[in-house]
C-alpha cells in the first residue's frame, strides 16, 4: 500500500520546494523513515545551480535520484534512517538516497550503520567513501609528504584518512585560516595556499579552483602524483602546465567515486566499499565536519544560503522533532 511522504525537489535552477511522493515498495524492498540526511555542498550546489554537463547527465545520477537534470530532479545521497518494515525493522541504516520523509529502497542498498556510529554522524557516510576512493588513487605510502587542497568536508576527510598512514606528514591547505583547528585536530598541518611547502610527495587538490590546482601543481615534488579530486561541472577550468610541470615529471590523476580504481576492482565491490565507510566513522572527532543543522521542514528556506555559505561542511538536516 502506498504511504505518503515529502521530499526536496529542485523545480528549477536555484528553485526548492517540498513536494508530495508516494512510497510505493516493491519486492525485496524496505520501507525507511528518515532521521537525517546530510547535504554535500559542492555538488548539490552544482545541480542547485544547473550546471551538471548535458554529457554527464547520466553518470551524474544520484543512485535513487528522482527525475532530470537540470530540472525538476530530486537530487541527494546522504540519508540515514531506520527500517519499518519486515524483519530488519527498527535497523538504523545509511542509503544513498535524496532528502525525503520516508522512502522505499531495495534491500541491499540499506547498508547498516555499526554499533558505536551515533545515527547523527553516519550522514557522513557518502563523503567519507569518496575520501576513501581518493586515497587509493593517491597510493599514499607510510613515511610519504601528503598535502591535501581545500580543506572542505571531502578534503578534509583525506587529510584524517592519510594522517593515519604510518610515518605520513599531512598539510591541509586552505584559504580559510579558520581551517587550521579542523586540520590539528585530524592530525594535521595547516597552511594557507601562499605558504604552503613544496617537494610534497603526494598531492590531493579537492578545492575545485584553478587556483588550487595551480598550487598542487606547483608544490609537486619530482616525479609526485596530483590527484584531481575535485569536479567543476560545466565550464573550463585553466590548468598551469608550464613551467617545471613537465621537467618535474608530475602525473595528474583523476578520482571519482563512481569507479573503484582498478588496484582494488578485483577485489572490492560499492558494498563493501560502503561497510568500510561507516565504520570509519566511529570517531568522535569527525563530529567536527557538521557545521550546522536544519530541520527538514524549513530546507525550502534555507537550501540556497547553506550552499552559498563558504564555511558550509556537512549540513545535516534533521527529521521529526
């Protein structure tokens, strides 16, 4: 029997609303009521803005993404809940899933969130997976000189990852100097992008500028490895592939979640990829990345502010009272 719900649909570029949805289960389906979801601010403000590629539309989709791009599309991945229905019920799970009340999902993609991940901290369950993904493609190394650029929910999810590499030196590196307790407190250094140490054996750029790139680049030691973890959306972005780039011998990788690199493919499938994800998450620590919280009911209001907002990590959106 279908149940009703609500969820955030954006009508039009930088338009929100909450509209009605029925939840329809299927077989082998669960049935979920949500209790946070988290917004992840670099690329819903992308979609927020219509600026997905017409060339990516398809690999952009969200898993459960309802509708198109640019618009209207229900768009969103970061949804913690707890089950109702069947023998699974009142399992607290994560599933990458838009911001809604309630909703229907196959089994198997209703991941649980482990003993010891407060529900209220597994919305980071998403970013830290693709902190995980960018860390392979980075082959980081114990002992290894790591900076990570752009020390943003995703960034600085690669800094705690690499920190805990034995022997690793890491460097968030950020314009906001504001950064720098986050960075100590994952372990960290800090430096602003004008004082930022060269000679680095592994760079990660997840500050979606050229100017970020640009100083990847330029802090690369010999031979180093540049990993693009950023995505720009439409639009070019200048690459600065002149002076010492190539005398230097610099690789530039790209990282995207959607794929497990191929040193892991053989092995790893999205579900143990996701197990592993929330179980980093048992740190208390990383309470940190929740820069602010919104009840469901007043996203209309606030979506467009919390994406604008330069100080915005995870957004956690509360639902129920």
């Amino acid at each position: 029997m279908a149940q009703a719900a609500r969820a955030l649909w954006i009508v039009a570029p930088e338009q929100v609303d909450l509209r009605p949805v029925a939840v329809e289960p299927g077989p082998g389906d669960v049935v979920i009521e949500t209790l946070y979801t988290g917004i992840s601010r670099g690329t819903e403000r992308l979609v927020f803005q219509g600026r997905v590629p017409e060339s990516e539309h398809a690999t952009m989709r969200a898993p459960l993404q309802e509708g198109a791009f640019p618009a209207p599309v229900k768009y969103g991945y970061c949804a913690v809940g707890r089950v109702s229905t069947g023998d699974r019920a009142g399992q607290v799970v994560f599933v990458l899933h838009p911001h809604q009340t309630r909703f229907a999902c196959p089994a198997q993609m209703a991941v649980p969130v482990p003993n010891g991940v407060p529900p209220a901290r597994a919305v980071l369950a998403a970013n830290m997976e693709t902190a995980l993904n960018i860390l392979w493609d980075a082959q980081v190394a114990p002992g290894d000189r790591v900076a990570v650029i752009g020390a943003g929910t995703v960034g600085a999810l690669v800094g705690y990852l690499a920190a805990r590499v034995p022997g690793t030196d890491v460097t968030l590196i950020d314009r906001d100097g504001a950064r720098a307790a986050l960075a100590e407190a994952f372990g960290c250094r800090f430096a602003q992008p004008e004082a930022a140490q060269g000679d680095a054996d592994v760079v990660i750029h997840a500050s979606a500028s050229a100017a970020g790139l640009g100083t990847a680049i330029g802090i690369a030691g010999v031979e180093a490895r540049v990993v693009e973890a950023s995505w720009y959306g439409s639009g070019e972005t200048p690459v600065a592939l002149g002076g010492a780039f190539h005398q230097r011998r610099l690789q530039i990788i790209s990282s995207q979640v959607g794929r497990i690199p191929a040193s892991h493919a053989a092995r790893w499938d999205y579900r143990r990829r996701m197990e592993v994800a929330l179980r980093l998450l048992v740190d208390p620590v990383l309470d940190r990345l929740i820069s602010g919280e919104t009840r469901f009911d007043d996203l209309p209001r606030d979506y467009a502010g919390i994406l604008a907002a330069a100080g915005t990590l995870c957004h956690r959106v509360r639902y129920g009272a």
